[in-house]
C-alpha cells in the first residue's frame, strides 16, 4: 500500500481489506452530520455498514474527526461524529481547510470519491 500523510487514520480492517485486495465500500458521511437527528443517524449508519458487511464487503465510512482524516470509523468515532453540533460539510475543496483548522466534518460524495482513490 502506498503512504499516506502522517494526518490519515485509516480502520484496521479497512486496511486488512486494502492488503488482502477484498472489496470495500467508501462511504459519505454527511447523512450522518447534516441528513438526520441523533439518533437516527448513528441506527442508520450502523444499518448501513451491517448490510455491507453481511454482502461480503468492508464498509469505510469517510470522514474528518478532529482534524484526523478518518477512513472507516470505530463504533466511538461513529457515535462521536453522530453526536456532534458543529460538524462541517465538507466537499472537495475544504478537506485540506478541515484537516488544518482541525475540526470535524462530514464527507460529500465528491469528497469521499477523493479520499477513497487516496486510499487505493
């Protein structure tokens, strides 16, 4: 696997996926910080990474958790990006700004379409 900047989290098994050449399912975040209240959001995600996983993929949602560019999410970062008021919608154009003001952000298609081919 290529490297990646020193401010990129990904899942370990995403990253188990990414060596083993399985299949994996990036995933936009913005339904969770600006599509649907808590807690409905956190149920939905769940539900969607569930239904991923039972189909033989890895889910990898896409997100910016603190300033940490964040491919797959623990059920903590999950629950933290779920539960958050001030999540930023970020698109192609603001991940950079979100990674260096360090703030935490849900991810566009676009914008997770960028960090998934970072990714591999």
């Amino acid at each position: 696997m290529k490297k990646l900047p020193k401010f990129v989290d990904i899942q370990e098994d995403v990253l188990d996926a990414l060596d083993q050449k399985k299949p994996i399912v990036a995933l936009e975040s913005t339904i969770i910080t600006h599509g649907m209240p808590f807690p409905e959001n956190v149920e939905m995600a769940r539900s969607v990474e569930d239904e991923i996983r039972a189909r033989g993929a890895v889910p990898a949602t896409i997100a910016v958790i603190d300033g940490r560019l964040k491919i797959g999410l623990s059920k903590e970062e999950l629950d933290q990006l779920a539960e958050v008021k001030d999540a930023l919608k970020i698109s192609r154009a603001d991940i950079a700004f979100a990674i260096s003001q360090r703030k935490t952000a849900g991810t566009t298609v676009a914008a997770t379409m960028i960090v998934a081919r970072m990714a591999g």
